[in-house]
C-alpha cells in the first residue's frame, strides 16, 4: 500500500520505483497537500527556461528514499519531529524520506521563510547526513550559528544550503550563499573527506580564492568548496564566458573519487539569449563547434585550477536543452544526460540534428516538435579506484554463509574486516561465514598507483540466531486441561495452535482446556513469519473416561447378594461429578443420588420396597472441564415369588 494513494490538490509530488527492467511497477506513492507541491511556481526564483520543474531524489544504502523540492502547501505532510513544523509563507523547500517501498513516510520537514523558496539537489556523505542546497528570497531563511552567511545578501535572491541529520529532526547548518545581486544554489556534492562542494547561478560577484585557482572573470556560473559546518571556504571562483550573468542552466554536478570537478549544463536562446559557442574547450573535446545552442560538459581538477575537459554537445539546426530536472554523473565520470532535442520552429518541418551512435534504437526524431534524447558520456579521466561490495545475503539465519560480492572498481590489494574477531582476509571476492550477531563489514582498497591510493566502504551484516522450537506437555484428566512448557530457543515472537480452533500469540508456557476428549495436534510456531522461523507439534489424546461407563439393566434384589443394586460403574469419583435419577413406568422418582458410589436396590424414595417391572434411568455426567454427557436406559427389576 502507498504512502498515499489519493491525489491532494493543484499538483502533488509523485514517487515511483520500478524494476530494474522497467517493466514491474514496484511502489508508488503522492506525496503533498493542498497547494501547489514539486512545481517552483515563484516567478523569483524561476530564472532558466523550465526551474519550474527541479528537484532531486536519491537512496541510502538501506533503499530509503530521500526527496527535495517546494511546496506552497499549508498542510504538506511534516513529522511530529521536523525541525520546521509550519508554512514559512509563500512557497517553501521541502525535504523528506520515504522507506523502500514507497509506503512509509519516515520524516518530513518545511524548508523556508517568509519569502519564496526552493530545494533543488541532495546528497548524502558517508554517515548518510543529508546536504541540501537551494536559493530562495525569503530575508528570513532559518540560518544558523557560526555559518558564511547567515543573513540574506540581497538582490533577487541567494542561494540556500543545509546540513541536516539522517534522522530529519536536526538541522546542523544552514546557510546563505550569495551577492547583493541574483544567485542560486542548483547542486551540491561532496568528496571523500566530506568537503561540501556546490555551484549554481550569479550576476554578482564572487570572490576568487585562491589565487591559483581558475577562474573567468565576470561569469554567471560559481564554484565553492567549503568544510561541512559552512564556517570557511577554502575554493571560490567562476567560469563561462565571461560576458557577465549566467551562460548556462545547470543540468548535472559531481565530484569524483579523485576530487575532479564535473559540470554539465546547456545554453542559447531558449534561456536568456547568451551563447554556448563562446564557451571554452580543450583541444580533445569530443564536439569543437557549437550552434550556440547546445550542452556543455567541462571538468576542472582536484583544485579547479585548471580545466581537465571541456566540450561542446548538440545539434548543429535546433536550440538543445532539457526542461529542469536532474541528470547524472556517476563517480568514474560518467554523465548520463536527458535532452529536448531537434526542436524545429513552429509549423516548420521535423528535423533530427541530434548526434546518435551507430546501433541507437532511435536515430530520428519522430514528432513534429521536440523529442526526448538521451546520451552517456564517458570522460574517462580519472585512474582511481572505488571499494565497493554487496553483501548477499545481509541478513539471514545464523551460521549465515555471505557472499561478499566485490563489486569495487580497480585496487591491488583487497584487505576484509569481517567484524567478529576473525582475521583479516585479502582474497579480493571472499566468503565468510557469520555466527549470531549485527557486523560491521569494512574492506579497504589499496593501489598505489590510483589517484586516491585507498579507498574504503563498510556495510552491516545481520545473522539472526536461528530459533528451535521445542516444548514438553503434562494433562490433568480431572479438568481436561494441558499444561504446555515452551523450551524453544532464540523466541522473538511465537504462536500456539491448539487443534481445536484456538491460538495464543500471549502467553509463552499456557494451559489450555479441551471441550472434547480426543486426539489433538499441538503446533508451536516460532518467529513465525521472520528469517529463522521454526516449529514442531505433538499428538495429544485426551481420554474420556467416561467411555468406560457401565449400569446393568437387570436387578433381583433377593438378598442373595448377587444382582441386589443398580450402580454407575466406569466412572472417576475424583473427576466426575454425576446426578442419577430413576423413574417408574408413570413418571414418579424412585431413587435419586449425586453420589456416584452410591446403588439403588429396588426401593423408592421413601425406601419401600418397588414392584417388579421396567424402570427408567437419566445419568448425567459432568467434568469439572465442562464437558457433559447424558446417558438413559431401562432396567429390569425382578422380584421372585414369596410362597
């Protein structure tokens, strides 16, 4: 089941997950109130062709979900613990988290002032704290202590970024990023020693720090790196054309396992008339010319001092862009850009200037208008090395044999800490065998010859103790009623059946009646449905001992001490109770008794002798269980003649 399955109102945020195939819908989930939620609809902060349509979303290492965007919505979803509970005003950033399936909302939180503002990108470091970066034109953002800028800087807006806790209850830091003129925060990134690393839009002016850093004097695109507490910025500068404010709508930002700087973003007239043909490229770039309407790729090196790559992408007929959105850069360099592409005039006819490779399921444009062109870009540039590894399986039942499934990239040497005390292991694609216990396993990557040299990644390893299902049983006869001793092991929950319609999830060693004597099979289930369930049953048969009821059917009461009294015989005087009663052929008790020891000997209730003939008898029989029975017959008594 979703999160939420009904439509809130105006525009709701939509989460969906799917195979990896595409062709399973696996969760899906609206997420919003009754405002306008995932569509930037302030006219401030709507600079490029399309910011209508930002936002980010990316998993941890548990496939949780966490999602950035706006919200003009009074009522968006926030949890009890947010740091921001209510509507700063206007439109708002928005950050939450959803559990794997897209059915739990796992915290939530407003973002904002009283102005306009909006969260466009994530990312998480390793410890999985969130940063968060944004702009917005709300004098009053929450800031905190201690922080570059605390204070808005003016203009038509400053960029926003936060550090916030995997948990969403604490904000560490926030901050603005601006001038006294116009800029955004569009992407944020960080490297292996959780340095912060964002760039975006200006038309101000950015101080350049270093000295020796690169930089394009009077640009519209910054760069920052800056510690994880927002206190003190060692990287400052700006790149384009230099023509003054901002040449491109930034589409894709990473920073590589070697600290290498990538940017992709697209320009020309579709945004605000600049030119992507006056960008600078190196003299590998992969597309030299440019129609001025096209995408642009560069990346700087570790320090930004100077540029590694840079080339042009594109058509040479048609304005490419792409309408907001995210793309991708993995952490070997590679892109993996969405594009609006071959975009004819209106009412002019279709075109397909869009470079394609050969093999492409689509080499032309089939509409009238755009169509959606996707591309992979591999920069190659970085000889570095990645640990990585999936454990399988992560969970599972004590001795619990894992695969590690080394999936790093590079590395010479492989060194394994398995987390249990064993010794450390350097086969590079081990397996390892896991006693009860939550481990923490680490495998360090080593190469010298890489540009990060060591590489490290620890993930969790749960062997659940396996339970044994066991227990010992005695019976009362009295009462009908078993005792069931439960000596099962490792029990996290369990359940009893009881054979007769009964369970009990309650009471760990219960006692149980049977209505019914009979034969029952007793099942205990342990931890059922979880890794590690067990169970077992017994027989039990429950005697009736009153199936060993007996009476006779024929009395001579003659003194001859054979045949003198009618008696109940079969029965347990410690456990029965009985009520006899004995009538004459016209109805009139003759005898009756409560005592199962107890005979009659052909009198009546006043102990007259009674006349020869046919008798009738009614036994009831009852167990201090509950359990009643009725018998009736007939007997015979015979007197013999007196002379």
């Amino acid at each position: 089941t979703a999160y939420d399955t009904s439509y809130n109102s105006s525009s709701d945020i939509i989460v969906s997950k799917f195979s990896i195939d595409g062709k399973q819908l696996l969760g899906s989930t609206f997420v919003g109130g009754g405002g306008v939620d995932g569509l930037n609809n302030s006219t401030t902060l709507q600079f490029n062709y399309a910011d209508d349509y930002r936002g980010d979303i990316i998993f941890d290492q548990y496939n949780n979900y966490y999602i950035v965007g706006c919200s003009t919505s009074p009522n968006f979803p926030v949890t009890n613990r947010a740091p921001q509970k209510t509507s700063g005003g206007g439109q708002d950033g928005v950050a939450f988290k959803l559990n794997e399936n897209l059915t739990q909302l796992l915290w939530s939180t407003y973002c904002g002032g009283s102005g306009d503002d909006a969260l466009y990108s994530v990312r998480l470091n390793r410890n999985e704290e969130l940063f968060m970066g944004g702009g917005s034109n709300s004098t009053n953002f929450p800031t905190t202590a201690g922080v570059l800028q605390p204070n808005f800087q003016g203009g038509r807006s400053d960029g926003i970024i936060l550090h916030m806790n995997n948990t969403g209850d604490t904000v560490f830091n926030s901050s603005y990023v601006g001038t006294t003129g116009y800029d955004q925060v569009y992407f944020i990134d960080l490297d292996q020693r959780d340095r912060v690393y964002i760039t975006g839009q200006t038309d101000g002016t950015i101080p350049v720090f270093p000295a020796s850093v690169y930089n394009m004097p009077n640009s519209g695109q910054f760069l920052f790196r800056m510690n994880k507490q927002f206190s003190a910025v060692n990287l400052s500068t700006t790149f384009g054309t230099g023509l003054g404010g901002p040449d491109l709508s930034p589409s894709a930002f990473l920073v590589d396992n070697c600290d290498n700087i990538y940017f992709s973003g697209w320009g020309g007239s579709i945004n605000t008339g600049n030119n992507t043909s006056l960008l600078p490229i190196t003299p590998d770039a992969y597309q030299k010319t440019s129609d001025g309407e096209d995408f642009y790729i560069v990346v700087f090196n570790r320090d930004a001092d100077s540029i590694l790559y840079a080339t042009y992408f594109g058509g040479n007929q048609s304005g490419d862009h792409v309408d907001g959105g995210t793309s991708r850069f993995d952490k070997r360099g590679i892109i993996y850009q969405s594009v609006c592409s071959s975009c004819p005039a209106a009412n002019s006819p279709s075109i397909s200037d869009f470079p394609v490779t050969p093999g492409a399921v689509f080499t032309s444009n089939l509409s009238p208008r755009c169509s959606n062109a996707s591309f992979k870009f591999d920069l190659q540039l970085s000889d570095f090395i990645q640990a990585d590894f999936t454990p399988q399986p992560n969970i599972g039942c004590a001795p619990l044999a894992v695969n590690m499934n080394n999936k790093s990239i590079g590395g010479v040497l492989h060194i394994w800490n398995y987390g249990d005390g064993s010794p450390l292991d350097t086969n590079s694609n081990p397996t390892h065998i896991f006693n009860a216990g939550i481990f923490k396993v680490k495998l360090l990557l080593i190469d010298s010859g890489s540009c990060n040299v060591i590489d490290s990644i620890e993930k969790t390893i749960t062997a659940l103790p396996s339970a044994k299902a066991e227990f010992t049983y005695s019976y009362n006869l009295c009462s009908d009623e078993i005792t069931l001793t439960n000596t099962s092991e490792n029990v996290l929950k369990f359940k009893w059946d009881f054979d007769d319609g009964n369970t009990d999830t309650i009471n760990f060693s219960p006692t149980h009646v049977y209505e019914q004597p009979g034969e029952y099979i007793v099942k205990l289930l342990i931890n059922p449905g979880l890794p590690c369930a067990d169970s077992t049953e017994q027989k039990i048969e429950l005697s009736d001992s009153t199936q060993q009821f007996f009476v006779p059917n024929v009395i001579t009461p003659n003194q001859d001490d054979k045949n003198e009294g009618w008696y109940v015989a079969g029965l347990d005087p410690a456990c029965d109770l009985v009520h006899v009663r004995i009538y004459n052929r016209w109805g009139q008790l003759m005898f009756e008794t409560k005592d199962v020891t107890e005979k009659w000997y052909g009198t009546n209730e006043r102990n007259f002798e009674s006349p020869a003939g046919e008798y009738f008898y009614i036994v009831e029989i009852k167990r201090k269980s509950g359990y009643h029975k009725t018998h009736t017959g007939h007997i015979t008594l015979i007197r013999e003649s007196r002379e």
